[in-house]
C-alpha cells in the first residue's frame, strides 16, 4: 500500500494564479481531510470530506474549494492564490470507527506564492 | 477556546538519554488524546492514542501519559537514538466528532552524539 500520496511535492505561484493539489489514499478510507501547517502554528483544518461527493468547510476554508469526486481522491483547489496561503498542506485520511478516527497523513505540499 | 499548549518548544539532548515533553490541553468535551512524530519534510506519524480511561501507553521506546483531571498529558523517549530528532505533536481530539482535532504547535526534539 502507498497510503497517502500527495502531488505536487513543491510548487512555486504568482499572486492571482490558480491551481489544484491532489491527494489519494488507497486504504478505503471514508474521511479526507487537507490542513495546513504555518511556522509557530498547530496544523489548522481547511476542508474535510466525510465520503464520495461530500465536503464541509473546517477551521480555515477561505479562498479554497475542495471535491471529492471518487473515494480515493480528494482535491484541493486555490482560485486565485495570494501571499498568505504560503504554507505546507499535508492531506490526511480515516476510516470511521477504526482506531478512534486515525488519520493517516500524505507527505506535504510546500506552496509558495510570490 | 479550544487549545493545546506544549513545552517545551525545542530540546536538545544527547544520545542515549531519556526526556518527557509536556502537553496541556484546555479541549472540552475531551475524546481523545494523540502524540503524533512529524520528521522534517515529512508528514505526522501516529505514535499513540488514549482515551480518557486510560493513563499510559507505551509504543517501543515511547510511553505517553495522561491525566484527565488536570488534562495533562506527557511522552517519554527512553535511551533516545539520532533517529528520534524530529517534532512532536500532542493532539486532542473533540468528542462527538474523531475528525475534529486541535493540535499543538509541537516539541522540536534534536538528539545529537
């Protein structure tokens, strides 16, 4: 089993450009979710997902948007990137009621946006 | 507010030797309790989980404790290798929801020779 893969690994944007990070997990899990992770600062949820075609807004959803068109993916979209959304995403998944709702988490995505 | 506070912010021991790092939590209702090892560049890896009726756990050379009534909770490394320098992150999670969890900002831990 791979886990949680995470696509790109890096990635540098301009102010106003957009893009799409791509999480996948192969262990049948019910629940993704994508954080992020700033310097001094516990990992903060964005957006979760709870099964195939849903999605609910977390602790900071701003200028993000998510879909979760197939069970193993989880896709997290950002319109038009700004300065403050600089950060590592890690994405994360769970089975419900397994081990207390583990999360296992994908290896990051460091975004830089200029 | 809830929050989850550690300390201390970063360590630096030499190998061989034991350290507990600190976590108090403020979360309510409490569910959970988890200690998770975040190697540089890397993302978080499980270490333990404990509910509230259970006070220590032990993975390997890792022991997590926890007190419910003063909500403190604590993870000793014991005869730590070069391998154990990465942060550690305590997480508690909310009852009601196992998807809602609130994170500390983590101990940076650096074992050296």
């Amino acid at each position: 089993n791979a886990g949680v893969t995470q696509t790109p690994k890096f990635r540098v944007l301009k102010t106003g450009q957009s893009m799409t990070l791509l999480c996948a997990q192969d262990m049948n899990h019910e629940y993704m979710y994508w954080y992020r992770q700033d310097p001094g600062m516990g990992l903060r949820l964005i957006h979760y997902s709870v099964g195939e075609g849903t999605t609910a807004k977390g602790e900071v959803p701003d200028g993000y948007n998510v879909s979760r068109l197939k069970k193993q993916n989880f896709l997290l979209g950002l319109e038009s990137a700004a300065p403050s959304q600089t950060s590592v995403y890690f994405c994360a998944s769970s089975y419900w009621g397994s081990r207390l709702g583990e999360q296992y988490f994908g290896p990051g995505t460091r975004l830089t946006v200029t | 507010k809830n929050q989850v506070e550690q300390s201390p912010q970063s360590l630096i021991i030499l190998e061989g030797k034991n350290c507990t790092l600190q976590c108090n939590y403020t979360v309510s209702p409490f569910s959970n309790l988890r200690w998770y090892k975040q190697d540089t560049g890397r993302g978080p890896v499980s270490l333990t989980i404990m509910t509230f009726s259970e006070n220590t756990k032990s993975n390997g050379r890792y022991t997590a404790t926890l007190d419910a009534d003063t909500k403190q909770s604590s993870l000793h490394i014991t005869a730590s290798q070069l391998s154990d320098s990465a942060s550690y992150i305590c997480v508690v999670s909310v009852a009601g929801t196992a998807s809602k969890l609130t994170f500390g900002t983590g101990t940076r831990l650096q074992v050296t020779l």
